[in-house]
C-alpha cells in the first residue's frame, strides 16, 4: 500500500511539545510509554514511508519513558523448536529501549495465544510440560535478566465468564502451571517485577476482574511474589469504563500487589460508518479517565499504549470495522486523544501523589453513573 502524500510531507515537520511521558512523570507517575514492533513485520509491513517521522517520535525521551515489545518476545518467537531460543526479534526492542533510554516492560512469558505450535501439537505429561515451562522461562528471563523492569509472567489466563482459560498449560496442569511460572520467573529474574497480565479486568464488577483477583490471592496464599496487576484496556470509545471503575478496580487490586500498571491502552473507534467529533469526543474521555484514575491510585505505576501510530495498530486487523485507537493518526495528526491526557497531567503537575491507601479525589467530581458524553446505544 502507498502511503498517502500528506504522510511523506509530515515527515518534514519538526517534533512538537507538549510531551505525553514529560507531563505524566510531572503529574508523579513512573512513565508513559509505547510499545512497538520490528519494522516491516505484521501490522506495519507496508508502511516503511512512514518510519523516518514514527522512529523520531518514537525516540523522544519526553514523548515516551517506557516501551514493550509487541511480539517479539512471544513464545512462537522465543523458542520456536523446543529448545531452540532465537532472541532476534525482542532483541530489536530491548536494545532500542536501552539506545532511547526507555524502561523495557516485558511480555509475555505462558500464554496460550501465539505460542509455538509444538507445545500444542505434543501431548504431554504433567511433569514433561512442567519442564518444557521451566525450560522456557529460564530461557527467555534468563536471556533478558536485569533488563527488564516489569515481565508479564502469565497472560489472559482467564476466559470470558471469569473461569480459567482451557488452555494446554491449564488442561495439562490446572492452576498449578500459574504458580510455578511465577516462582520460575522470580528465580529466573529477580529484580523485574512479576505482573499477571488481562484485558477485560478493568471494570469492578466484571467476572474477570473477580478472576485476576483469584489469581493474585491463588499466588499470595502460596508465599510466591506477585507484583502487579496489568490491565491491558483494549477499550472502545463507545462504552468505556468510567474513572470510577478504573478507580475502584485498581484499589481492590492494589490491596494484594504492589502495583498495577495499564500495559497495553487503545480506544477503538467503530470505523464502519464515517468518523465525527462526537466519536473521538468519547475517545478521549476514555484516555483521559485512564490517566486520571492511574494518578489517583498510588499504586498504579504508568500507562503503556498499544503503538501510538494508527496504521501500527493491531486492532483493525482482529476486529473489523474498528480502529483509529490510537492517538496518532495516519497523517501523523494527533487526535483528541492526546491533548486531553496532557490536560490531565497539568492538571495535577507537581501535586503529591497519594499515599497508598487513600486514592485522591477527582478534580472535578464525577456524577456517579452519568457519562459526561452521550453513548452509541449499540
Ligand atoms: C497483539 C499484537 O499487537 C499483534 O501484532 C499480534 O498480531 C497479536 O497480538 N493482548 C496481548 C498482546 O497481550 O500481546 C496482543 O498483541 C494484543 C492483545
């Protein structure tokens, strides 16, 4: 695909201010970051016009304090034979990381969704599949040891009605798989900090959320460190969960784990009819309740964006007839979106964080259960 001109010419514009990381550390967060991809792979192989204009924002330390790799640390890429580790792929973001000066968030260790095919195709025993989890964790950890400052250990073990996901980890070996791959983890790397991983648990009342609680308290009776809670808020602008469940979630987290982190943030739009201010209008609410509920829970850490650059997103690509999810557009425009998150970060600059235990109040007070936009009723 070729990109439109108006892309080509962006490339030529100079960086502006108002940095997203800048203002979050200022409103006392650890960081706000982006994650990214190997150029020209998946998402992003027919955009290589735009990569002079993407890397320069990218790299600026104001823009972003703080990256994930996308894929490229994923098990299908990790350990693609069993035993056989190939490091090229998440090694592209760990040293971009480090040549920007980012803090590197790692993802992910056990997950049922891009894994190598072979550890589906095997039947195993339990004690075979224990020592293929080990191996691989050992492995990649291993590899990545100190590097990384947060590592999702376990992600999206939970399925839609909140039970576990009947995974291959889950049907060979229940929950215990989740136990060892913390302890393997913590042994594996001890100074990153040990996050379960989700989406869907960003709301209070979600049988999820009530799932990613399980988790964390499954690990905390057992004696084995967990850190954080990762709520990775794929959200849609059209029904988005209010800063009050953001609050209220987080909280209730926060009781058992140091942090919480949100690790994977977009806000998809409804593409499938035409785009209008009302739509990105209910966009940045959803942006801005993020960031205003992560300032106000002192536990919660930062917020990582799924890319920031349309075209990199994944979105359109698993749901039709959605995307425009993140803040940049394709011509490189800022949406909404971007603004009303550093209004946010202003808005509590150089004001103390909360102390653990007594989130602060909204600047504003929120009626509770009336949005502040109007909703697509479907
Ligand atoms: C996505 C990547 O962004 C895509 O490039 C890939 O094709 C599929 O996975 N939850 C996760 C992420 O934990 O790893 C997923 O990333 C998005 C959903």
């Amino acid at each position: 695909m070729k990109l439109p001109s108006c892309v080509l010419a962006a490339a030529a514009v100079p960086l502006a201010s108002a940095q997203l990381d800048f203002w979050a550390k200022k409103a006392g967060l650890e960081f706000f970051g982006a994650a990214t991809d190997t150029p020209g792979f998946r998402e992003r192989e027919p955009y290589a016009a735009s990569y002079p204009k993407y890397d320069a924002i990218f790299a600026d330390p104001k823009e972003f304090g703080q990256t994930t790799p996308t894929n490229g640390q994923k098990w299908m890429f990790v350990e693609p034979q069993p035993g056989v580790f190939n490091f090229t792929e998440g090694e592209f973001v760990s040293k971009l990381a480090k040549k920007t000066g980012k803090i590197l968030r790692c993802h992910a260790l056990v997950w049922h969704s891009q894994l190598a095919p072979w550890v589906e195709e095997t039947t195993w025993t339990p004690e075979e599949l224990k020592a293929v989890i080990k191996r691989h964790i050992f492995g990649v950890a291993g590899h990545w040891k100190g590097q990384c400052a947060h590592w999702d250990v376990v992600n999206e073990a939970l399925d839609e009605d909140g039970t576990y996901r009947k995974s291959v980890f889950y049907n060979v070996l229940g929950e215990e798989y989740i136990k060892l791959a913390f302890q393997w983890a913590a042994e594996a790397d001890p100074t990153a900090k040990l996050y379960y991983n989700d989406y869907g648990i960003e709301r209070p009342a979600s049988v999820k959320t009530a799932g990613a609680l399980r988790i964390v308290k499954l690990l905390k009776d057992a004696g084995i460190r967990i850190d954080g809670v990762g709520m990775q808020a794929h959200l849609h602008a059209d029904n988005h969960p209010t800063m009050e469940d953001h609050v209220k979630t987080m909280t209730a987290y926060a009781e058992h784990v140091e942090e919480v982190a949100f690790t994977e943030l977009d806000v998809r739009i409804k593409t499938g009819t035409p785009l209008n201010d009302t739509k990105l209008a209910w966009q940045k609410e959803s942006y801005q309740f993020v960031s205003e509920a992560c300032i106000r829970v002192p536990q919660c850490v930062g917020i990582t964006i799924w890319d920031f650059y349309d075209p990199f997103s994944w979105i359109p690509h698993v749901f039709p007839d959605n995307g425009l999810a993140l803040p940049w557009s394709e011509d490189f425009s800022k949406k909404p979106a971007y603004d009303g998150m550093i209004d946010i970060f202003k808005k509590y600059a150089d004001k103390p964080r909360p102390k653990p235990g007594k989130p602060t109040k909204p600047t504003k007070p929120e009626k509770p259960g009336k949005p502040r936009v109007k909703r697509f009723s479907a």
